[in-house]
C-alpha cells in the first residue's frame, strides 16, 4: 500500500517531467529521462543524505511510472495539457504523499525533527527543482505567485511535531496527507502567495 | 588495464568541459574546475549512490586528466575546436567504456539490473549533463537532432543482461564497449534521431 | 568554537543567497530555502561523497542562520544591498573558514591529500555554485574578472601539505583562514584575475 502510493506520486511528478520536455521540444528518449529524474529524484535526494541506497534503485518497479508517463505525454500530449487542472490535482497529490512519506523515512532513520521535516520537503520538492534545474529554467518553486513549498513545510513540519507526541501510525499520516493537498488546492484557488523576499516597504527600483 | 581506461575516459570528457569554458569566456580556474566536474562527475554520481567512498577520491591519478584536458584547450584551443570530428570519436570512446564500466560496477556492488542499467546511463551521461547544468545550458543530451543517451542504454543494458545470463569477464565487456562506440559513430554519421516527446500528429501550436 | 565559526559561515553564504533571491524577484520562502541551500551545500556535498551525514542535518542550529538571513534581507534589503563591500567581506570570511574546515574534516575522515584540497574547495565554493545553478544564473565562480577559487585552492592545498608535514592544530588552521581571507580581500582590492581558458594568442573569434 505505501509502495502504491509511491509510484502513484512518482507517476504524477513523471507525467510533469514529460509534458516540460514536450514544451522545450525535447525527444522521447529525453522526455523519459525527465520524467525519471522527476518522479524519483527527491526520493534519491533524500537517501543519499540518509546514507542509504535510493528506494528508487532497490526496486524495479520504480522504473514503470516514468515509462508510463513519458508514453502519455508522446501519445495524448495535448489531451494532458488541456486537462491543466486534473494534472495540477495529481501534482499535488503527488506533493502530499512525498512529504509526509519522506518525513517519516527521515524520522525512522533516526534524524532529529528539524532535519526530518527539510528532508520531507526535499522528498516533495526535489524532484520538480532538479526537473526545472536541468531543463534549464527558473525552477517554479521559486515563482512568487505560487506558494507550492509552503503546504509541503507546514505538513512535513506536522509529521514531525505528531512523532515527536508520540503520534503516529498510518491514519494519521493519510490525515496530514489530506491536508497538504487540501492547502494546496485552496492555495491555487484563492491565489494564495507570500510576501517578497523584500519587504513591500522597498521600491523594486532600489534592489538591483 | 581498466583504471587506464577509465582515465582515458575521464580526459575525453574533460576536454569537452574545457571547451565548453572557452566557449563561455571562462578563465583558466574555471576551464580546469568545469573539466574535472564533466570527467568525474559521472562517475561520482553513481559511488554515491552506491554508498561507497567515489573512485576519483580514492585515487589521486584522478586529477591528472582534468588538469591536462585544462592545458591542452588553453595552448591549443582552435586547433582543438577545428578538430571537431577527433572530438566527438574521443567523447563516444568514453561513453562507451563509462556506460559498460559503470554498469559493471553497479552490478558487483550488488544493485537488481534494472538500477544497475540506469547506473552504467548515469556514469556515461551523468558528467556532460552537469557540465551543461553549471554552465547554465540546455543540455546536449535533451538536443532531439541527436540520440546520444541510446547507445548508452543499449549498452548497459545489453551488459546486465548478459551478466544475468552469466556472461561477463573482460573480453565481453569490451565487445560491449566496441558496440556502444560503433552505434553512438553510426549516428552521428546517419544522424540517427528519435521521434520528438510528443507524437507527430500534434502540431506544435497545440502545445503550450 | 569550531561550531560557532561554521555558523557564521553559514550565515554570510545565506546572506548571498537571500540577496540573490531578492534580485530575482522569489518570495519570502524561496529566499529561506535559497539562503539555506546557499549555506548547507557545500558541506552536504562535502559529507555525502564523505559518506557521513551531512553535519547541518545532524544539529538543528544549523537551521537559524538561514532564517536569520533571510529575515535580515527582507526587513534590510536596499541597506544590505548598498553595504557590497561588508558582504564581500564577509563571504570571504565564509570562504576562508569553509576551505578549511572542509579540508581538515575530509583528512580526518581518511582521505588522501588531494581529495582533501578537492573537497575543502567544494565545501567553500559548492553552496555559492548550488545557488546560482538552482537560481538559473551562470555560476559566479566562473566569472573571468575574478579569482573567486584560487584562494580557497591555496588554503586547502595548504592545510593539506601542513597535515601530510605533522603540523595541525586550532592556530594552524586559523592562521591559513586569515591568509585565504587577505588574499581574496586583496584579490578583490585589486582586481587580481587569471588568464581566460583559452592563451592570449588565439582570437575570440576563432572559438565558436
């Protein structure tokens, strides 16, 4: 069951990988190794810093989603990029499932709260910045009229936080999941944002 | 044998970092820093995820190809960049003996063949993807006039399926290698390519 | 008081990396996590290929310097931004205390001494790379008016010949920081730079 899940949110995060690969025009052999590194990225990310082999490299199965991903975006391309919504609604599925699982992975590594909780968010994050990273663009974790990391801070944070009560368990992890994904929904309805790296009180014009 | 080999590798793959830092008005630190992260890089990347100490580490002779790949750009730059064709044969002879040995370094270290397959790729490709990453260029793997990530896969491939079928030793590993080398020549000779991330009966426009 | 010295080092790297999100227009939270990035990088570089795990995650202070700057860019920006010089200062104090710290720890942990001088680069030169790479910027390092690397270079070189000679010890390894950090102060005082990757002798245009 946890695995499912797993590959789910690799497929998700894949399909993200190939539909960029798409849009810069690459071919199918690159939109696979996109979507690869997308889907299983941060989970080897987190690994390598727990100093254990990466899931991804244990099991084959891993390797299934990406290939999936890649032949749907070669095959209905613009039927996926019209449904923006859906895919937005799988991206942050994909988001809710990594960074409560990462953070547990961390927690029964045995790494401190705080550590376990930037790990977490690496877990959810990592893949779609080393996506964005290698593909040469702006990674969208950095657009200011988005709040994607924040969600995934607030619920790796919560997995924490319940550990540390003595909290935890399957249930509970589905919850903090749900929340993730129902604050990053409401965030992309309502247009949610943070303030600036600046504070508004500076003109742009200062800053250069 | 095969440590001389490998060096040979990482100095054609050097050479290409260096390059690429002329390229880019560089100076000659960062022609020798961008050489050593393509030559080694690769590599690198796979004893990580492995979880063993990185072999450029282990051996300082190492840091003997970067520093000539270094030198070799600065005294004789054009006439290595005229040297276009020289190049590209010394970049698939290391491609060649990366994705075999990195394959079979994967496998002794007891990885499944499917991660091991994608280990012997990450050796091959991982160190010119990160040339072109800190570069900050699209990179030349994603370029859909080229198929240079194929030869790649077949190769490691072919190697974990022959060692599951109980097939290795030396000889074989080179025939390999002699065949990745052939292949990667071939297309760039009948400028093999792969079709685009998204099928041809989707016009352009429709992708945004 | 190693500790205390790591975090000031932390936090003068998260400054730059704060900055740098501000100039790029990034949120609040992009510029923690780019102040964090900027930071910890290096070291989670150095302690991965080490195959340790990575000092930051193992003590949560490590997570205040980052918050600290972020919040100082955001409450200071244009006063920060116009005090270039104070930060130049004391990002060479980052530089000067990673690039031995780095050293000395990949020594201890076994490594020969040119992957120690190797390493102790990439704690001091890798969070500054990470930043400009994940903020889509070609990496300052690589900028040809400056000499960025060769004094970290030397210190390194330099702690590692000092260890291979017996000579160790708290005011060794000061004393090496002060030298690094009066040679990138003077570096910048009077615009020291190295030759470009390619000799003086070939004209631009002939590399295309």
């Amino acid at each position: 069951m946890p695995l499912l899940f797993d590959l789910l949110g690799v497929f998700f995060f894949g399909v993200s990988g190939a539909l960029l690969a798409a849009r810069r025009g690459f071919d199918i052999i690159g939109s696979l190794l996109l979507a690869g590194l997308t889907g299983i990225g941060g989970g080897v990310v987190r690994d390598v810093i727990l100093g254990e082999v990466p899931t991804a490299f244990a099991n084959p199965f891993y390797f299934i989603p990406p290939i999936l991903a890649a032949l749907l975006v070669f095959f209905m391309a613009p039927g996926v990029q019209r449904l923006k919504r859906p895919l937005l609604v799988f991206d942050a599925a994909g988001l809710a499932l990594f960074c409560t699982s990462g953070t547990i992975k961390a927690l029964e590594s045995g790494m401190n709260p705080f550590a376990a909780t930037l790990l977490g968010v690496t877990t959810a994050v990592g893949g779609g910045l080393l996506r964005d990273v290698v593909a040469n663009k702006t990674p969208s974790i950095f657009d200011p009229r988005d709040i994607y990391a924040v969600p995934a801070i607030l619920g790796a944070g919560l997995v924490a936080v319940m550990w540390v009560s003595g909290v935890h368990g399957w249930v509970w992890e589905l919850v903090v999941a749900a929340v993730v994904f129902s604050l990053r929904l409401l965030s992309l309805k309502f247009r949610w944002h943070v303030p600036k790296a600046v504070g508004p009180w500076h003109h742009d014009a200062e800053l250069q």
